[in-house]
C-alpha cells in the first residue's frame, strides 16, 4: 500500500482494521498445548526490568511511568513476561502506523502526489481523499495489511514467545508463507542498509523511533479531532478544514 497516493492515510483510517486481524492472528499462539509447552522453554527476554530500563533512556526525566501497572498484569493465561512483549510490539507497532499516518496526512494536506494518475479524487483533507477511493481500492489495502499482520504473526520467533517485540520476519526467511516470490528480504531494509549497523546503534535506533511514534500517536489524532470538532487543537484552528464524514469508519 505504500505504493499509492493515499496509502498513509489509509494507513491511519484502517488502524483499527489491523489491530483486530492482529489480535485475531495472534490467538493461535495461545491455543494448541504444544507450542504452550515450547513457551515455557523459551528464553523470554521482556521484563518489567527490561521496561525501566528502557523508560530511562526514552525519557530520562519522566523515567519509569506506568500508572495503570500494566507492566505487572497477565492476559489470557500467558505469563507476565509474554505479557510485556504483546503490550511493547503494541505500541511500537502503533508508533509505526501513527508515523507514516503523520507524514501522509501532512503530504497529502498539501497536495502531494505521485506524478502517475490516481484512483479516485486526489483533493481536499486526508479523509476526504480516502473517501473518494473505490471500495476495490480500500479492500486492497485492507487485504494487504491483513497479510503483513497474519505473516508477522506467523513467521519468526513470536514476541511473546522469546522473540523481539517490533521485529518483521524476514521474507526471505519464510518463503513457505508466501505464495509468490517476493523481491525484497526484508519489509523495514529492502535494501540492507542497517545490517552491518552494531547492536548499540540499533538500541539508541529503537529508543528514537519509541519516542518519534509516541509522538506521532498525539500528532495524527490531534489532526482528526480537530478536523472533527472545531476549536478541540487551538494550534490547529485554521489550519486544517473540517470533516463531516467519520475517520475510523473505512467504508463510512
């Protein structure tokens, strides 16, 4: 989907799409008493110990911040430990998908296109231009994001299973997943090169990409609101138009 004009915005319109064939991939990771059992032999990596470290070094004057306790509760029966690696490739994933809905809205805000014709109409907001796309166009995406959840899910050591939280198998690594050939190795360095980066350059990578996807999260929705309800993002009063459709519905 990176491939079309409105593909950020997509991105950010079908957010909540994804979240849910994530979490329904993800289920078969819990099920079958077998791969519980391999569970329970791994070597898993995540612990709350590993989060404060990491809250130090992402913001060394709030630190360690977790109101709600996350960091100390179990869900669906998994350990605490499998835990805190579903809520970390959570929120990187998010940080992702908000960073490239920020950047697209901003592009697309301002007329940016690719010089080849566009399917639908490429005026007016964000959500306006992914309104005027086809249904065909939206399912594409849709489908597309579908599959990069379903193979992250299936394919490589799973996050909760001893794996690194925010890591995309390589597709080279999997080819008995995908029915076609594909022409890049890997989705997030198609063309290598950060593999020869050192493990310290890739932890102080990791921590600025943390920070920049928190702080898209607040960009992006702070757009929509105040798309939404005029006057909700005074910095934004003026700036963007308003919106009289519903951002979070893909076929709205």
């Amino acid at each position: 989907y990176f491939n079309t004009p409105h593909s950020q915005q997509a991105t950010m319109k079908t957010c909540t799409v994804a979240s849910i064939l994530a979490l329904a991939a993800s289920a078969s990771a819990f099920a079958p008493a077998q791969q519980q059992k391999a569970a329970r032999a791994s070597q898993l990596s995540e612990t709350k110990a590993d989060l404060e470290a990491l809250a130090e070094k992402s913001n060394p004057v709030l630190k360690y911040y977790d109101p709600l306790d996350l960091a100390s509760t179990t869900i669906w029966g998994q350990s605490n430990e499998a835990t805190i690696g579903f809520l970390r490739h959570a929120e990187i994933k998010h940080g992702r998908v908000a960073m490239a809905a920020f950047v697209g809205y901003i592009v697309q805000s301002n007329g940016i296109t690719f010089p080849w014709p566009a399917v639908g109409t490429p005026t007016g907001s964000p959500p306006e231009q992914w309104d005027a796309l086809p249904d065909a166009a939206k399912w594409q995406i849709i489908l597309f994001i579908g599959f990069l959840e379903w193979f992250s899910e299936a394919a490589g050591t799973h996050y909760m299973r001893g794996g690194k939280p925010g890591q995309f198998p390589r597709f080279d690594e999997a080819k008995e997943l995908i029915p076609h050939p594909v022409p890049i190795g890997s989705l997030f360095d198609p063309f290598g090169f950060h593999k020869n980066k050192s493990e310290e350059a890739k932890a102080a990578g990791l921590v600025k990409e943390l920070n920049n996807g928190r702080l898209a999260q607040i960009g992006i929705i702070g757009f929509l609101a105040a798309q939404k309800v005029e006057g909700s993002v005074p910095l934004l009063k003026g700036v963007v138009s308003h919106y009289d459709g519903e951002p979070m519905a893909p076929f709205g």
